[in-house]
C-alpha cells in the first residue's frame, strides 16, 4: 500500500515570514481559480511553505522553489542541529524552562555550541529558538556571546521528511528566474519579497526602497500571487502614483485579502495577500 505523503502546514525549521496563517486561503484560491497554470514560479523561496503547499494541492504541475534564503542548507543540517539540541539538553539537565540561563550552565552550552561552530555548519537560527527569548534570533556565535540566553530548549527533533520532495530547487537571483519564465504560457508567479519596515534580522539586509519597488516589474502581465503588510506601504505608494503621474498600478485588477496577525498582546500588523490571473 503506498504511503501517503505529509502535507507540512508551516515550515519545518524557524523561519521569520513563513506562510503558515495562509495555508487554507492560498490553497483554496489556487485550486478554484489557477487550473489554467501548470508552472508555479517561487521567486523568494523564503522557507519554501508556499512551494509545498502549492505541489501538495498541484502535484501534477511543475514547481520552481527559488531558495533565496539558502533555507535547502538548513534542512540538510537537520541532523547536526538534533545532535547540537540533544548535547544541549544534557548540559542543562534539570535547569527550569523558560528561564534567563545563568552560570556556570551559560559558559557550559555556549563551549558546546563553539565545539560544533569548530566543526562546520551551525543553524544559528533554528537554535535561537531553543536558547534565546521568544522571536530573538542570532545569525553567528558572536551574537550568541552579546545575547542573554533562555532555557526554551525544543523537547523533540527537528523532521523534514519529505518538505522538499517534487519541487524544482533553484538558487539563483529572482531576476534571473523571473526572466526565464516570463512570458510563457501557464506560469503563475510567487512572490513574497522581503517586507519593508520590519524586523529583517534573518534576512541578507540589502535591500532598499528601489530593490523593493523594482520586484514590482514581475507583476506586469503575468499570473501572481503577491504577499505585503501593511507596513510596506507599497499599495498604497502604487495607488498614489497612478493617480498623480499616471504611470500604471501593476495591482490594478487583482483580488485582496488580509489578515490580521499577532505577535503579543499588545503588537500585531496586517498581512497582504494580492493575486490576479490573466486567461487567455
């Protein structure tokens, strides 16, 4: 009997950005109304959610994961970082959760993070989740060194059996991808930049307003599905500009959804999702 494949339904690994509070609405829109498509083009990869909820309702269609990210290298770690958590549990053995790691349990995990950081590749963000306060994230061992660690220790190992299977996996600039498929029939784009005017610190910070605005071009007669908060402005920047100068908004036409989204009691933001289809 053959074994039915898993559906993920958020990324396997930490990611800040991640698709996760789309998976029914993005799923529901993309079965009803892109049957037309059997190429899906995912520009930013990011954690490559949107990639395999798109195979997991679309397997018959041609799924290009564009990891912008280099998140493919984190999955491949995935073994190394259940070895670095499993030491990690030992060293803190009884230490109370979710509390500020004190010495001499501070030097200890942090010499064994150093014995792996001797040794190669380390996950520095998919271990922030383990010793550092909810939603923190450090990016190399100097940073761990400044941070005030926590004792939120994952219980369990990290899986993702399967998360990358059937897709197309790229690594190359979204300019580049953009150009081999633009304009061929049937190809409908992802795009899910990222945002302006918040926290980036897991990102490759080089992006500026014009880098921003110039993934606009991808939008311009082709099949997408766009992805912004409200933070970024940037509809409303098109809108503007339209109407004062008369240039075109490449949103012009295509269907929005929102969703409001938390990240304490008192914090949160509007997510945006754009998508439009042109049959033909």
């Amino acid at each position: 009997m053959k074994e039915e494949k898993k559906t993920y339904t958020q990324a396997p690994l930490p990611f800040m950005g991640q698709k996760r509070r789309w998976n029914q609405e993005f799923k529901r829109i993309l079965k009803a109304e892109f049957t037309h498509c059997n190429t899906f083009v995912d520009l930013f990869g990011g954690s490559g959610l949107l990639s395999h909820f798109t195979k997991s309702v679309r397997p018959d269609a041609t799924v290009i994961y564009n990891d912008f990210d280099d998140y493919s290298r984190r999955l491949e770690a995935i073994p190394t970082t259940n070895a670095l958590l499993a030491e990690l549990r030992e060293v803190m053995g009884d230490y109370p959760g979710n509390k500020r790691i004190e010495e001499p349990y501070r030097s200890r995990v942090l010499e064994t993070i150093a014995t792996y950081e001797n040794r190669g590749f380390v996950d520095y963000i998919t271990l922030s989740a383990s010793i550092l306060f909810s939603a923190n994230y450090a990016t190399c061992f100097e940073e761990l060194l400044k941070a005030s660690l926590y004792n939120t220790l994952k219980a369990s190992d990290y899986s993702a059996d399967g998360y990358l299977d059937g897709l197309t996996v790229t690594h190359k600039d979204y300019r580049e991808v953009f150009k081999e498929w633009e304009g061929r029939d049937g190809v409908c784009f992802l795009i899910d930049p990222p945002y302006l005017s918040t926290q980036s610190c897991t990102y490759s910070n080089y992006w500026r307003l014009r880098d921003y605005l110039d993934v606009l071009h991808t939008l311009n007669g082709t099949n997408y599905f766009y992805f912004t908060s409200e933070k970024s402005s940037i509809i409303e920047l098109c809108d503007w500009l339209d109407k004062e100068y008369r240039k075109g908004n490449p949103f012009e036409g295509a269907t929005r959804i929102e969703l409001n989204t938390h990240l304490n009691y008192n914090s949160g933001y509007t997510d945006i999702m754009l998508y439009k289809h042109i049959k033909g």
